[in-house]
C-alpha cells in the first residue's frame, strides 16, 4: 500500500516526504493526540467522504484524477485526497486510516496556524501596524500630503518606521489597505529584481522575467523558459526569507524538480535553507 501514497503540505506545493514508518506504541501515542485536538472535528468545505480517525471527525474533499498514486494534501481548508480512477473506495480509505497519525498532525498544525494568522488581522485605519521587511511598520495617514512622496512615503529608521499615506482622515478601510498595498506591491518588484540578478550568477542561471503573484497557496514559480513569478507579500518576511525564495526558484531552472539534487543546489548558496523554509511556513504574516 505505501508504494500508492503521496503526500503533500508545503506553501511552494511541494511533495512532503512521509513521516518514518510507525513506531512501537504509536496506538498509544495516537490516542494521545485525539485527546489533545480541539475541536476534534474537520471538515473540508468540499468535503464528500468522512471518517473517524483516533476518535477525530475528519471529513474530506476526494477527487479522482490521471495519477498513479493516492495523495493527500492538508491545507488551510482542511485534507483533500486524490486517486487514481482504478483504485477502489475502500482501499482509499484504508489509506487514509493508515496514515491518520500524519493526517491529525498536519490538521492541528495547519489550524494553529491559521489561528495566529487571524490572530494578526490588522484594522485598517490611522495608526494600524504591519510587517514590512520583517520590521513593525505603522500606517499614518497624512490628510494634508505633507511629503514628497506620490500618495505615500517611507519615513523613520528601521523599527520605528512609519508610512505616510495622503488620505483624509476619514478614509475607509479599504482605502487604506489599498494604500497600503499599492506602496508594498511597489517596493517589492524592485526588490525582487535585485535579488533574482545577485543569485542567478552564483546559480549560473539566466532569468528572463518577474511577475507579482497573488497566488493562494504559493510563494513562487518558475518557469523552463527563465521566467519567475514570486508573491507580493514576500514583502513582509526579512531579507534572508525573501533571498531563500529567490534562490529556490532561481535554483529550478537548474532541476525543474524537488529531488536531493535540487536541493543541494539550494544549499550551496543558502546552506540554511532549511532553517528559513521553516520560517516561511510558521512566521504568521498578517491576514488581508
């Protein structure tokens, strides 16, 4: 049965390797954990087939695809699994038992998650803070444009800074998040633009392009043709997150893979990758 499973938990969309095979006592220890999760219920919005797991409600969105292996993937909205159209139903849930110790950890750690990034929901207005470059920045709105910036400006050293933004005072929420994101959104690319050209040499990489992405689930892409896409909101990581990103990308037109060899070309230019690639995950950034 193992040699049919994949699994999937990752902000780039990459193949998360399977945890070690189960251990003596794990019944014990899975138990435990069913014990711990509150509330013990999930249930994926698409949600078409439910189980109990360790005594956890888990409903799940299935689908059936042109694969020749079961995946499962454990998001924001819960676990999702997909299978090839040959595979039985029961076999598919058998899996999905199987493997219930990785698939409650991942949920609990997926909803933990998503409740500090609730928890940094910024209130649009005079005074709110955000992260900028892995630094607090305050938004303060500035009816009368006293700065020479077009519609906002940068002002204050690093920590204290804050972002005039030439609105009344009564502006409304979404005015400022506007603002707000308009000014990242133009801080970000040439950014980006500068990392991407100080890598690529050391990579021996070409790239040929950048996009601003607002993708739901992933920071970056690339493409064989050298062209790069990296999300805006890269923005509010500090600047060794962001470069680890670049380097990611930059490094898959070498290996257009996730095998040991791509990785070990990330690694000779950030040999702590897999430091930041854990930041890029827990760091809660603020939720729009």
């Amino acid at each position: 049965m193992r040699g049919l499973l994949q699994f999937t938990l990752d902000l780039f969309t990459l193949d998360t390797p399977a945890p070690s095979p189960t251990q003596p006592g794990s019944t014990e220890a899975a138990a435990s954990l069913a014990q711990v999760l509150t509330p013990v219920s999930y249930r994926h919005p698409e949600a078409t087939r439910e189980l109990m797991l360790c005594g956890v409600h888990v409903a799940y969105a299935f689908r059936r695809g042109k694969r020749r292996t079961i995946g499962f993937s454990v998001g924001a909205e819960g676990l999702a699994v997909s299978a090839p159209k040959w595979v039985p139903l029961y076999e598919v849930d058998r899996a999905v038992h199987e493997k219930s110790d990785w698939i409650l950890r991942k949920l609990q750690e997926t909803r933990e998650r998503q409740g500090r990034i609730e928890a940094t929901r910024i209130d649009w207005r005079d005074g709110a803070q955000l992260p900028y470059l892995g630094r607090p920045l305050t938004l303060a709105l500035d009816p009368g444009h006293h700065f020479r910036g077009a519609g906002s400006q940068l002002v204050g050293e690093p920590g204290q800074e804050r972002l005039l933004l030439g609105l009344p005072r009564q502006a409304a929420p979404e005015q400022i998040r506007d603002a707000a994101q308009a000014w990242l959104m133009r801080q970000a690319k040439p950014l980006f633009t500068q990392r991407l050209d100080h890598f690529a040499p050391q990579l021996n990489v070409r790239w040929t392009k950048l996009a601003l992405s607002s993708a739901a689930t992933r920071w970056g892409s690339a493409k064989s043709d050298g062209s790069i896409r990296l999300h805006w909101r890269l923005i509010h990581f500090g600047q060794d997150v962001i470069d680890y990103v670049v380097v990611h990308e930059l490094s898959h037109l070498r290996v257009m893979d996730h095998s040991p060899r791509f990785w070990d070309t990330v690694g000779a230019v950030v040999p702590n990758y897999a430091e930041l690639r854990g930041q890029l995950k827990d760091l809660p950034i603020p939720s729009w």
